[in-house]
C-alpha cells in the first residue's frame, strides 16, 4: 500500500513523495507518473532512512519529471460534484449528486445516456469520489465480462477466469492459465477503444506473444485494434480517475 504524502528538499526545492511497500521488489526505486505522482518503492525490509539519499541520488531526473507530470506537490486529484462531467464509455455524463433522505443509508445510482444521478449519505455527498469509483468498479465488472462473453465468442477462444480491478501498468494482461485482467477504468473509454482491448486480450489466449500469427488473429477480429491502441497511448491521462 502506498504511503502518506511527505514532502522534503530535492535540489534546494519541494518535493512530494509516496513510499510503497513492495514484497516483490528487489532494489529500491523511484516512479513518477501523473495518475500517482512521486513514489518511492521499497524492498519490505529496507528502512525509511534511506529514502533521503535515494531522492537526491535521482535529483536531477526527479526535476525533469515532475515538471514534466506537474506532479510536484502530489498528483492532481479531480474534485467532482454536482454539474462536474464524466465520460463513461465514451459518453459525457454530468453528475448529479443528492442526499439521502434521514435514516437510509443506501447509495442509489441511475445512469442514463447524458447524467449520472447518485443519491448517497450526506458525507459521501460532500466528497463522492470513493462512492463514484465503487459505481464505476462494478458497472466495469458487468460491462467488460459481458464484452469478454461476445468475443469469446466472436473469436472462438474462451478465458478460464475474468479478473476486473486496478491495473497500474496495463489496460489488460492474459496469464499462461488463461486468465483475463482487465482495469476498471477502461469503462471511461469509447466503446469501440473497450472492445479492442477485449479483443487483444482474448487473442492472447492463442498466443502469449505479439508475434505475426497473434496480430493476423487480431486483425482478422478487430481491424481497428492499432487505432486503439495509439487512441489509448494519446489519451492515457483522460482515463485517470
């Protein structure tokens, strides 16, 4: 999990970081991106004290980058309230936002084809993102197994399992046991962006690889798979949530 927001001095000037405890990590390392800013990565038993001499040791690339994020003093978190816009599936969808009437406690959701109306308790009212990313968690959940289903189905290959969650580096991932991962922020996407990345991953059940028999597969399915994915490489940052 990653940390609290702490700032110190890199090359004479502010900077904020997050540290990330990681199991898996064999070496310390630095990651700047716009989605999360500054993140130390630690092996689980390397101590806090090192992360000083780490940050300096990356002072100047540390500079370039967060100028170049402008993630500085933290990553930019989106604030969103009544009349605020989302696009879901590649839809504008304005917020409506109301309170629970005393006494439910029940979130209710109502997506149409312009606005998203969300009557939730008075202090998720107030702040609804985490209300809004537990929507958005489950309508991907229904969304992309159903897109999964059709292709599946279009394509002739069948995943074991189908996993929809957070994915930090990719849209999707296939495992060797057949497995489908997919990040639940591909529902704020055009639909047509949605299905290739669906279409990719179900290829990959064929082939593990990005080799000439998977892409004749692929384009034989999907023919616009490349246009997605250059649509998805410009447009990385309007997906972020």
């Amino acid at each position: 999990m990653t940390g609290r927001l702490e700032t110190t001095l890199v090359n004479g000037r502010p900077l904020s970081y997050r540290v990330r405890r990681s199991p898996r990590a064999r070496k310390m390392g630095v990651q700047v991106d716009k989605r999360d800013g500054v993140v130390v990565v630690l092996p689980k038993r390397v101590a806090l004290k090192v992360v000083p001499e780490l940050l300096e040791h990356w002072a100047d690339w540390l500079d370039e980058k967060v100028e170049e994020y402008g993630v500085r003093h933290g990553p930019e978190v989106r604030q969103y309230a009544t009349g605020s816009e989302i696009s879901i599936l590649g839809r504008p969808r304005r917020l409506e936002i109301t309170a629970l009437s005393a006494g439910r406690m029940r979130p209710r959701f109502d997506l149409t084809d312009d606005v998203l109306a969300m009557e939730l308790v008075p202090e998720d009212a107030l702040d609804p993102r985490d209300s809004l990313e537990k929507f958005l968690r489950r309508l991907a959940r229904t969304d992309l197994k159903a897109r999964v289903d059709r292709w599946s189905a279009e394509i002739g290959l069948y995943p074991k399992k189908v996993i929809v969650g957070e994915r930090t580096t990719r849209w999707g991932s296939c495992s060797p046991r057949g497995t489908l991962s997919f990040c639940y922020r591909l529902v704020l996407a055009p639909e047509e962006i949605v299905d290739a990345v669906v279409a990719h991953e179900i290829c990959h059940l064929a082939h593990l690889n990005h080799g000439k028999k998977f892409y004749t597969l692929l384009d034989a399915a999907c023919p616009w798979n490349r246009e997605a994915g250059q649509w998805l490489r410009e447009h990385h940052d309007d997906l972020l949530f």
